[in-house]
C-alpha cells in the first residue's frame, strides 16, 4: 500500500531554536498534505493543509509564522517549528492523500516526538 | 469544538469476543466516517469507512454501523484477536481539506 516516510521520527532541541520535519509519499503523489499535532491522550488536532505549490492553509489559533509549511513538490512537505519552545513540545503528524484515489482515506507518517528544553 | 467524539478512553475484552467501539459526532455536515487504528510510535492507518449514503460497511472481522439520525457510529470487531490491541480513532469529513478526529479508545484484547 502506499507509504508515507516522515522525518525525523523524534528530537531533542534547545529553546529558541528551529526544528524542521519531513513529509514524504513514497510512491504516490500527493498535492494535499496535512499536519496534524497529538497531545497526550488527546485527539490528532489539524494544524494545517499543505497544498503544492501554494500557500498552506491554517487552521484557527495555529501560528502562521510559527509553524512554516512548505509543499514544494507533490511527494514532499516540509513543516518547521520555528523559535521552538517547551510549550511546543508534543508529537506531530503528517498524512497525505493519493491523487489518483477516488477514496477519502489518508496515509499517515509515523509521526515526529518533539522534545523542546 | 469537539465535533467527534469517542467518549470510552480505553476498553478492555477477552480474545474470540466482540469489541465495540463507539463514536459520536455533532456536525450534520459529515457525509463520510473513517476508522482508523494506531499502534504505539506509528502513524495511524487506514481501517474502514462508510459514507453517509449506507448504514453499514463490512471488512472482513471489521464492521462499521452509521446511525444518521443519532449522529452514532461505531466499530464492530468480530472475533477479537490480541494483535487488534491499539487505539482506534473515528475520523468525519465533510469536505475536501477537513476531517476531525476523535480522541481514541485504547483497545486491549486479551488471550
């Protein structure tokens, strides 16, 4: 089935640094991508949709400026957590949808722990 | 705003018996549901879905029943086996960019 590599699967960073994640369908094309952040016993809470080659699409109250999505190709998003901080720490996924499914489903990446100090 | 909702945290049955998992949602708007299931450090995958035209989809041990007009679904897994243990979340979508999630139900098949 189809995959999606995300990466890295966690860090470690200092408080006031940049952290990037990727996002990759492997063998399929995917010019909608989405972010997603998951709180501790808590649902997976949309950040925001990655659209190739436009801008992302944010949901309310996700920091525009905080979390850059950048949808460069259609197998590749990126998502950085920029001048993190420890109230940024949580874990983090991505999913994308096939172009060529009629489905609704979506793949998910592993997802990213993110530790900030 | 909570618009799905999966009200048991965890659930607990014995192997070869009948899990049930359950979920709600408030927007009317949903025409299409999706179960999803995740192991430990995984991203979640793809489980079953059922779109709002039918009231239920079967897959094998794995059946969906959509209550519309008690904006209920739920999951049936039938017999359970212990390698289903995972969290299991509901997902509703209603349009291209926005499907929302439950909480999850951690699910505990026992042998």
């Amino acid at each position: 089935g189809a995959v999606v590599s995300q990466h890295p699967s966690w860090v470690i960073c200092k408080s006031g640094t940049s952290v990037k994640i990727e996002c990759r369908s492997l063998d399929f094309q995917a010019t909608t991508m989405f972010w997603y952040r998951q709180f501790p016993k808590q649902s997976l809470m949309l950040m925001a949709t990655s659209n190739e080659g436009s801008k992302a699409t944010y949901e309310q109250g996700v920091e525009k400026d905080k979390f850059l999505i950048n949808h460069a190709s259609l197998t590749l998003s990126t998502l950085t957590v920029t001048s993190a901080h420890p109230e940024d720490s949580s874990f983090y996924i991505c999913s994308a949808r096939d172009d060529w499914e009629t489905n609704e489903k979506l793949f998910f990446g592993s997802g990213t722990q993110l530790s900030v100090l | 705003d909570q618009q799905v909702k999966q009200n048991s945290p965890s659930l607990s049955v014995q192997e070869g018996r009948i899990s049930i998992l359950n979920c709600d949602y408030t927007n009317s708007m949903f025409d299409y549901f999706l179960w999803y299931k995740k192991y430990p450090a995984e991203g979640p995958t793809f489980l079953i879905s059922i779109s709002s035209i039918k009231d239920k989809n079967e897959d094998g041990r794995f059946t969906v029943f959509l209550n519309k007009s008690a904006k209920h679904l739920s999951l049936h897994i039938v017999p359970s086996q212990p390698g289903d243990s995972a969290v299991y979340f509901c997902a509703a979508y209603y349009n291209n960019n926005d499907m929302r999630f439950g909480a999850g139900t951690r699910l505990t098949v026992k042998p």
